[in-house]
C-alpha cells in the first residue's frame, strides 16, 4: 500500500446489506495504488464471496468491473460533495451445486442393441406383472 496517499472512504452494498469503512471496517478504505486483489481478499473475508465470483462496481471509482491484478489508480479520489465512494458488489456466497453425475441419455445417441434390451427387459417386467393373464397370448407372435 502506498504510504504517502490518504485512504479513501467507501460504502460497500452487498445485496441488502451495506458495509462502511468508517462505520464498520476500516480494512474496506481503499488507498490508491494498493493492490485490486488485495482489496478483493478483504471483502471476502468480510462478506464470504469469493474472489472470483466478485464483480466490484464503483461509478465514481472505475468504468465497468473493477479488473484483478492491476492497482487502484493513483488520481483514485472522491467524488466533490460525497464522503465515501459507494460500491456495488454483485456475486454469491453459497456454494455452488454439483452438477449431475447421471447425464441424460437421449434417443439419438441409444444403440439398436441397447433398445433392444431395452425392450427385452421391459417386456420381462410386463410378462411378471400380468397377473390373471395368459402369458402365452401375451407373448408377440414369433417368439
């Protein structure tokens, strides 16, 4: 962190919750040609989502998202008649579901062999299940 700038105030808004570097923590003052990863780190530690689920945006402070592994600009200040730089995170901390490990199985990408048994297996189960029938007149003609 550079020494020799005045760190700049912030307001944090995370969903419905705002954080303050006056108020709350004074580690989300941003001091200008400080490290973005950095910075990123520590609204981790504060809010859970991590880092690379982040998307910092600041109108007054950057255009668009603020970029990992560069530096706050040095010219970096407040905004006249404002006292803090306000700064919109935008990411999740739950964590993210697993995907299946059981894929779909579409029609186009079945086998004749695997339809086939398919079918077999399918008509096993019917034949087991016809209760009060004839199996024999069940059966498709031919077998």
């Amino acid at each position: 962190m550079s020494s020799n700038s005045a760190a700049i105030p912030t307001t944090l808004k995370w969903s419905k919750h705002v954080y303050t570097s006056a108020d709350d923590d004074e580690r989300l003052a941003i001091h200008p040609g400080s490290s973005t990863n950095r910075y990123k780190s520590t609204i981790q530690q504060i809010t859970g989502v991590p880092v690379d689920r982040q998307k910092l945006l600041c109108k007054h402070g950057w255009k668009g998202m603020l970029k990992s592994d560069t530096s706050f600009g040095t010219d970096l200040s407040l905004p006249p008649k404002q006292s803090s730089l306000t700064i919109t995170l935008i990411g999740s901390a739950d964590k993210l579901s697993e995907p299946p490990t059981d894929r779909p199985k579409f029609i186009e990408d079945v086998t004749p062999e695997e339809v086939e048994a398919e079918r077999t297996e399918q008509q096993a189960i019917d034949d087991d299940n016809a209760e009060g029938m004839i199996v024999a007149l069940q059966r498709p003609p031919g077998e």
